[in-house]
C-alpha cells in the first residue's frame, strides 16, 4: 500500500494504462503542457508523445471527436474541465455514443473515457459547482462512476479505460487533495457495477455517492452518538446499479435515506429512490427519505452557498426522520 | 479621425483604468492573504479594451462580458463599491451576493453580463442583437469575448447568424494571447483571428488593444455601422494577460520576456504619456490620485457592507414562495 491523493492516483492510472495500450490517448483543455488545472495529467504529456492533446475551448466538437476516435482503434480519454460544462456534450453522450453500437448490431465499439469533475462548497459559483450525475445517468448505453476514495479513483479509472463502451468517470473537486492507500501494482482494477460498504450498521441504510460519501460517514459517526447505527454504502457506479448491494443492506435495516449532490427533481437521487420502491417496496418501515440540492442555481456567498450543498447534518436529520 | 475620442473622453477613460487597475491589484493582495472568496481573473494590462470598447457605447446599448471582467464593468459604468461588494459576496453587491466576480450583471446599464461558460457571451449579445431588430428599435449589443472563446461552436454560429441577418452587434475580440494555459498558437492555426469576418460577410478591423483611444475610435466607428443598420463588425484587440490566468495560477507557461515586452507597454503609462501634454503633469497626477482613493474608499465599505442571509424559495429564486 502507498498513500496517494486522489489526483496522484488517478494520474497513476492513466500513465498505467497509457504504457499498457499504445491506443489509449488523452486530450482536453490544459492538460497538456499545464498538466490540468487539477494536475490530474501532470507530467504525461513528456512521458507520451504524441499521444496527449492541449485542446481549443470545443467541448461539442471534442466529444464528438472522442466518439468517433474511439470506433475507430484508439481508446480516448477526454477530460472535460467542470461538469458544468458537460450540457455542451450531450449531442455526443445521447445522440451519438449511446446510439451506434446498438443501431448497427454491435459492428463498432466505443471504448471512450469521459472524466469531469463537479460538485460545490468553495464559492466556485452557479457555472462552476455543480453535480450534473443524472444528465449522463439517465443516458442508456453509458456507464458513469464516481469514485470517493483514491484507491477507487485508480481502479475505476483504469477499468473504464479498459471497458469498451463509453464511461464516464465524475470526479469531485474537494476529493483530488484528499489521501487514502492505494494497493501497489499496475493492476488494480475495480470493477464497474459493485458498492462499497464504507461502514456496516443495522437500523438505517445510507446510499451515497462522490463526495456525499464522507459527509455520509460524519452522519453515521452523529447517529451513533445518539445511538442509531447506520450503515453507509458508497454507490461508486451510478449506472449499471449493484441492486444486489442496496436490496441487501435495506432487508437489514428497513430504512432508506439516499443522498446525491445534484438537484432534486429528476435527480439521481430521484431514480435511487424510484428504484428501491421497485425493488424494496416491501422490506420497508417508511418512505425513502432523499437528501439533495435545491432546486436552484447555487449561489456564490458563502452563506448562501453553504445552506444549499447537502451535508452531514442534513443526512443525520433525514435519517432521524426515517426512523421517528 | 472621425471617432477620435475627445480630451475629456479620453481624462475619463484614464481614471476608468487606473480604477480598475487599482481594484485589480488590491483583490491580488487580499487573494493573497486568503481574504477572496476564491480566485480572481484579474485583468492588469487590458484596461484599454473593457473601457475603451464600453465608453463608445450609448446608454442604452447592451454589453456582455467573460469570466475576466473587471475592466467592462468599470467602463460601463458600474460602481466599484458594489462591484467590490459582489466580489467579496455582501447583500450590497450587484447580486447581492448570488453572482460572484464573473457573473457581475446589471440590467440598469444593460450589462447583462458576466459569463464564466467560455464562449456564452458571443451569442447572448448577438441575440440582444436580435431582440433590437425585431424590436426596431436603435440599440446597439457589444461581446467582448476571448480569443480562447473565439473558438468555440457558438462563437462561429452566432457571427454567422450575425453577418446573415446584418445584427446590430459587434464582437470585440479581447486576444491577450492565451486561453488559460494554452497560447493562441496551441488554439489556432491562424493568428489572425479578425480574418475569420470574411467568412461572415463582416468588416474586420484589428486594434492595439493596448491604446485605448485606438480601441474607442474602433469600436465607435462599429457601434457607429451598427446603428446604421449596417450590420455586425469583428474588432480583434491585441493585447496580453501580464498577470497569471486567475490568482490561483501555478504559471510556468508564459515565457518571462514576453510578459515584460508587454509590461513595457502597459495601457495607463501609454494613455499617461497621451495625456501629459494637454493636461500637464499635476492634473493628471491628481486624477490618478483621487482614483485610487475612491476605490481605497469603495474597498473599505464593501468590507463593512453585510453578508447576505440565505431564505429558501427567495425572491427571484425558482419557485420564490415555495416549490409548486
Ligand atoms: C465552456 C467552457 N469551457 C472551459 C472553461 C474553462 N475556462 C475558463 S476561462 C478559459 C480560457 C478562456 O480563454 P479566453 O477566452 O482567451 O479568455 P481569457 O481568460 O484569456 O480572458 C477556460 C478554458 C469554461 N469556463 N467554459
Ligand atoms: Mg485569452
């Protein structure tokens, strides 16, 4: 084991697979010379020539471009800067990537990485802190996973770069200066579609994902003072869900809350929700509780900003709610 | 020349940029001491273009601007006390806090506005553009955008659309040289970006973005077309970030001779040495004076002004009185 952050872990994992499949390419806006504006591609473009691109400010057409790259022998790995910046590629996601390997019958394959990151708390303002998961979620045809610690950012990031449909790799912000071990070796994959359970408990389910994670745990260590044990589960994978991992815990603890950082209505958390109904219905004590953004831009002052990104109290809250 | 602006135009503009200049270096030393809500784009050695493309414009004109926009508000007028207020997220800001520094608006001046999604300023004016037309009436919208956002998708769709239906818009192409980290030569194979007006059946005209009676007499004389009924024009402005691309740079990437080449030719000594002669050294020392003081002052009461308080469902917020 070494001790990584985030953003090391997943650089890590780039160069692994870059040495590994003279395919894989990445390209993105400053991400070359400047390494990116969170250094996640730091140093790769001496390391890999000719294979990493500074690009021009075209997100549409760079999408666009990974897709078609992408049914046609290379493996690309596309950073798009904020996920705010993410409406700007979904003629690519919905329209495009999603549609060719069905339509003609599995003739081509699309094995492209999109990695972004979103997510509030640091006055970044409404173009610049969001959490868009359910645009891309809700997209049949794409994988999207949301790593929380580096050890996860790591495998999950070298198993999308080696699965060969489009993935979607959410990162966070607040997640690339934290630190965590990371088992040693290039072959640390984590494979797409499993949870994590972070920490186990019996009377309350918390489902969780990216940073929401930790703000979960900090929920759990208040319950527990109070004498409530909840068990949280980092989802990891938005899409393909492991049903088999939430079913589960809910058959153990009868209550449901779900947290995601993006907005409420048609939300991911919507969906979770949605899908535990139709999964769950009947090991339920009481209705699953959702914890999200407001529906509504996110302010840039801190005491706006801070009253609308979820966070542990609010998770703590819902939870006693579930349970009154 | 026809649109040569006159003495006391030319006074205004000078203490319009030694304002803006002094906000720009104060809000680095305060970013420095971690007193910014966040980094700041500030925009040291482009003054002449924000304020000499804004003072050619009537009142009534609609403006838009980027993520860099300290010098547009100024020059159209805006108060520094309330600009300084937003930056600092106060009750008092032009948002009262909801914006932040790159999404200052004001609908009073038709400053509307500015815009952190590179490239979304190009098409919003030439929509204002639009509305002028179907409206009739005689208002002009400027952009001034980046040359990183002039490679963007809409960049190209809006100045199309422009040149088509002969819009009443002018595009002031700010080219400082670099989009972030990545110069113009990485972004373009043509470094003459003002060649692209061509293809858009526009006049294209380019600019020492660093004379700021040369950027008015040029943007004067497109505001001028454009009341006319003449159509849209492509002004390209060539000037140079001197400072890093936000406060929080880690920079390595500009080469240290060009920036003092253009350091040398900074916009207020140049503009200073233009002035000296009509208005003599004393005047001029005492407008610069008393600019820097009534931003000292403007710095000292947006400090003092109070935070905003958070209400759910606020005024103006989606669903204000509660969600339907
Ligand atoms: C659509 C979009 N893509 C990327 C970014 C990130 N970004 C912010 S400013 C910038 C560079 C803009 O360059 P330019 O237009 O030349 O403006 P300058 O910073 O030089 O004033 C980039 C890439 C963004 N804000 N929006
Ligand atoms: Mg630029």
């Amino acid at each position: 084991m070494t001790v990584m952050r985030y953003a090391e872990s997943l650089n890590a994992a780039l160069r692994e697979e870059m040495a590994r499949d003279p395919n894989v390419f990445v390209f993105g806006e400053d991400i070359g010379t400047y390494g990116g504006v969170f250094k996640v591609t730091r140093d790769l473009n001496g390391e890999f020539p000719g294979r990493v691109f500074d690009t021009p400010i075209s997100e549409q057409a760079l999408t666009a471009m990974a897709v078609s790259a992408a049914m046609t022998g290379t493996r690309p790995v596309l950073e798009i800067m904020y996920a705010d910046f993410m409406p700007l590629t979904l003629d690519a996601l919905i329209n495009q990537a999603s549609v060719f390997s069905y339509v003609w019958e599995g003739q081509v394959d699309i094995p492209f990485v999109l990695r972004t990151q979103g997510g509030g708390g640091v006055g970044t303002g409404a173009q610049h802190a969001k959490s868009l998961d359910a645009l891309v979620a809700m997209i049949p045809g794409l994988k999207v996973v949301a790593p929380v610690t580096p050890a996860d950012a790591k495998g999950l990031l070298k198993a999308a770069i080696r699965d060969n449909g489009p993935v979607i790799v959410l990162e966070h912000k607040l997640l690339y200066n934290t630190r965590g071990e990371v088992p040693d070796g290039d072959d640390l994959l984590v494979e797409i579609g499993r949870a994590r359970t972070v920490r186990e408990g019996a009377d309350v389910s918390v489902f969780a994902t990216s940073r929401m994670v930790l703000e979960a745990e900090q929920a759990a260590e208040a319950l527990a003072a109070e004498g409530v044990s909840a068990e949280v589960i980092d989802l990891r994978t938005l899409r393909p869900l492991d049903l088999d991992a939430i079913v589960t815990s809910i058959a153990k603890t009868h209550h449901a809350v779900v947290v995601n950082e993006g907005w409420g209505f048609n939300g991911y958390a919507a969906e979770l929700s949605a899908t535990i109904m139709d999964h769950a219905f009947d090991l339920l004590d009481a209705p699953v509780a959702r914890v999200t953004m407001p529906d509504m831009p996110i302010p840039y002052a801190e005491p706006l900003e801070s009253q609308v990104i979820p966070n542990a109290a609010r998770i703590a809250e819902a939870a006693r709610r579930v349970l009154a | 020349m026809r649109n040569e602006p006159s003495l006391d135009t030319r006074a205004e503009m000078h203490r319009l940029m030694v304002t803006t200049r002094a906000i720009e270096i104060r809000l680095g030393e305060m970013f420095r001491d971690g007193q910014t809500r966040g980094p700041i784009h500030r925009c040291d050695g482009q003054e002449a273009v924000g304020v000499g493309a804004t003072q050619a414009l009537g009142d009534e004109d609609y403006v838009t601007t980027t993520h860099r926009g300290h010098h547009v508000y100024v020059g159209r007028g805006l108060e520094p006390r309330r600009i300084i207020a937003e930056i600092f997220g106060r009750a008092t800001g032009y948002c009262g806090g909801r914006g932040g520094h790159m999404l200052v608006g004001d609908a009073s001046r038709g400053m509307l506005g500015g815009n952190a999604i590179v490239g979304a300023g190009i098409p919003a004016a030439t929509g204002m553009a639009l509305s002028i037309k179907v409206r009739g009436d005689n208002r002009v919208a400027m952009t001034v955008f980046g040359d990183g956002a002039a490679q963007t998708g809409i960049c190209h769709e809006a100045m199309n659309m422009a040149g088509l239906w002969k819009l009443p818009v002018v595009f002031l192409l700010e080219n400082n040289r670099y989009g972030l980290t990545v110069p113009q030569s990485g972004q373009s194979a043509t470094d003459h970006l003002v060649d692209r007006a061509t293809g858009y059946g526009m006049p294209g005209t380019v600019v020492d973005g660093n004379d700021v009676g040369a950027v008015y007499a040029a943007a004067a004389e497109a505001i001028d077309r454009a009341r006319k009924g003449e159509g849209p024009t492509l002004i390209e402005a060539r000037t140079y970030r001197v400072e890093g691309f936000s406060t929080s740079d880690m920079g390595g990437y500009q080469d240290p001779d060009e920036v003092a080449r253009w350091r040398a030719r900074d916009p207020i000594a140049l503009s200073a040495e233009g002035l000296r002669d009509a208005l003599g050294d004393n005047l001029l020392a005492r407008i610069e004076a008393d600019a820097r003081a009534a931003v000292d002052e403007a710095f000292k009461q947006a400090l003092a002004d109070p935070l905003p308080e958070f209400t759910l469902h606020a005024a103006s917020a989606p669903y204000a009185g509660g969600p339907r």
